[in-house]
C-alpha cells in the first residue's frame, strides 16, 4: 500500500506523563527490530528505556521526544532525535534514534519523520543521521524517499565494562 499524502498524524512533544506508554510502545520497537528479550531481560530492557525517556521528557538539554498521534489524537508511536556535535561538518547535527510507529504503510510514518527533522532544522542542526538494522530494508527506504543517503560509514560501539 502506498502511503497517501493526506494521512492527518500529529506529531508534538511527549510528556513526562506518557513515559510508561513510551516504555511499552519502546518494548514493541525493539521486537520488530529483532531485539525483543524475555523475563528479566526484559525487565532490565524496559528499566534502560525508561531511564533513557525520562530526562528527555523534563528537559531538551540532550535531545526530545516526540509522539505520533493518529486522526484521533491516539498515540501510535514515537520519534527521538538527540542532539551531537560534529567537527566534519562543523557544527551542531541530530541523531535520529528511533522512529517507531505502529500503524504502517498508511502514511504516518513519512508524516512522522518529517515532522522530527523539521524539528532538528528548527533547532539549527546541521544534519541529521541515524543508523538502521542491516536486514531492515523497509525502514531504509522509507529514509531514503525522504531524502536521506546510505553512507559507508560503519558504526561501532563499546559499553562500559
């Protein structure tokens, strides 16, 4: 299904009240990418994402979120941008950390990402970049109808021991 131009999402900033809604929708994010966990897995998964929403939630120092909500005002979903700096391009940039929404191939997701990097150009970034599950081809052409390029680039990351 092609996704209509029309499609009415609403997109604003959460709340500090939406946090255990951000959880769970967070919960059913990570199950589509493959990253679901069970028993105390999960639990630990679910305290992570909480303790990730919450300052965001009360404070934009490090970045927002903000909730997709459909024709009726019902959230369906959920956009993080958080903010970095780069030397390369010699300023302030975006990093799109997770655009979920449950409702798919009906347009809101390309109204939600829209509106998210409007934001970050609101904000004066100078870029915005996000990475993606290799096997997520749907999620990279959704980014690249809207004007986003696959870079070489190849992320690695180290946790604390």
């Amino acid at each position: 299904m092609s996704e209509p131009a029309d499609t009415p999402a609403i997109i604003r900033p959460a709340r500090p009240d939406e946090v255990e809604l951000l959880v769970e929708m967070n919960a059913e994010y990570r199950a589509a990418e493959g990253h679901g966990a069970d028993g105390d897995a999960e639990i630990a998964a679910r305290q992570r994402a909480r303790a990730g929403f919450e300052p965001l939630l009360v404070d934009r120092t490090h970045g927002g979120v903000w909730m997709v909500l459909d024709e009726t005002g019902s959230p369906i979903g959920y956009g993080i941008l958080a903010w970095s700096w780069s030397v390369e391009i010699g300023g302030p940039e975006a990093v799109l950390d997770e655009l979920y929404v449950r409702r798919r191939s009906e347009g809101f997701g390309s109204r939600a990402l829209e509106a998210i990097v409007a934001e970050a150009w609101e904000h004066k970034m100078l870029r915005v970049f996000m990475e993606t599950e290799r096997t997520n081809e749907r999620a990279r052409s959704l980014y690249v109808r809207h004007g986003f390029s696959v870079d070489d680039s190849i992320w690695l990351s180290r946790l604390p021991e």
